[in-house]
C-alpha cells in the first residue's frame, strides 16, 4: 500500500502521515527530506544555491524514485510538488493520494508560529500571509483536486484526522 498525502503547507501532511504509517505499520517518508538526504543541502540552500527550477526538477525525479519502489508507506510531499510537471499524475499512477484540505484561516495560524522555517513565506508578513495562502490555494486546488480522496482538517486533531483516513481507506480497499 502506497499512500500520499498532498495539500497546502501547514495542512498537516507530516504530523498527520506519521500516525497513519503508525497505525498502518507501515514507513513514513517526507519528500522534502527525502531530497535533503540525497542532495545534502537543505530545501533552503538547494533553492538559494541553485534556484526553484532545478529543486522542482529533482523533485520530480525522488518523487518517482520513492513511488516506483516496492516498498509500502504513506508518503508526504511538498505543497507545491502535486503542481508541477506530471507530478500528480505520478502520485495518482502509483499510489492512493488524499488531500488534506484546510481553510486559509487555518492553515494562516499554523504557519504563523513556523513561518521563518518556511522559504516560500519566510518574507512575508503575517497579516498579508491569509492573502498569500488564499493566492496559492486558489493557483494549486486544482492540482489537489485529482487526488483519489479528499478530508477536510479544521478543528481536528491530527488523530482525529488519521482514524478518518484508516476508515476510507479500509472502505475503498474492501471495495476492490
């Protein structure tokens, strides 16, 4: 079983896939230290040092170095990764992607405590970072939107919204 977790940074894809590859016993994999593993520089250096263009290349090449594996595990990636080149394609050939959708004001209060963490928003003040995250999510749902499934995270516990996604999963693999 292959699963991947897309949405918007700050939508819960890490906390919430490391519970669920838990339950599942199963691995869990972060795409972005995935890429700092096999790159050894941060996402930080790669994108100053080296520029988007050629992050979003490698990207594309550990994502589908890490889905055409046999291995089973629940798979978190980048906001941005479902977005660029075939990269959701990808995801949805090998593997069940679910979305993790959360609101702009949601996702605005987790980031604001992590935001300097954060290249895309690092420079960005906090009262336009609604208006940024409104900007992206309207740009990337569409990419989102293809995944197999689709739960929403407001005012959930990531425990809460894992024990969710163990009941659609069990659901649709008694279906096939």
């Amino acid at each position: 079983m292959k699963i991947v977790l897309v949405g918007y940074m700050g939508s819960g894809k890490s906390s919430i896939g490391t519970i669920l590859a838990n339950k599942l016993k199963i691995d869990f994999i972060d795409l972005d230290e995935y890429i700092v593993q096999k790159e050894q520089l941060t996402i930080n250096e790669i994108f100053n040092l080296k520029g988007e263009v050629y992050f979003r290349k490698i990207e594309q090449v550990y994502l589908k170095d890490v889905l055409c594996t046999d291995a089973n595990f629940v798979l978190a990636v980048g906001g941005g990764t479902p977005c660029y080149g075939i990269n959701m394609d990808l995801i949805n050939n090998y593997s069940t992607s679910i979305y993790l959708k959360a609101s702009i004001q949601s996702i605005s209060s987790r980031l604001e405590k992590w935001k300097y963490k954060r290249p895309l928003i690092a420079h960005i003040p906090i009262e336009n970072l609604p208006e940024f995250i409104g900007k992206h999510l309207f740009e990337r749902t569409p990419f989102y939107s293809k995944s197999n499934f689709e739960i929403i995270t407001d005012n959930k516990s990531t425990e809460v919204v894992s024990e969710e996604l163990l009941l659609i999963l069990r659901t649709s693999l008694n279906k096939h």
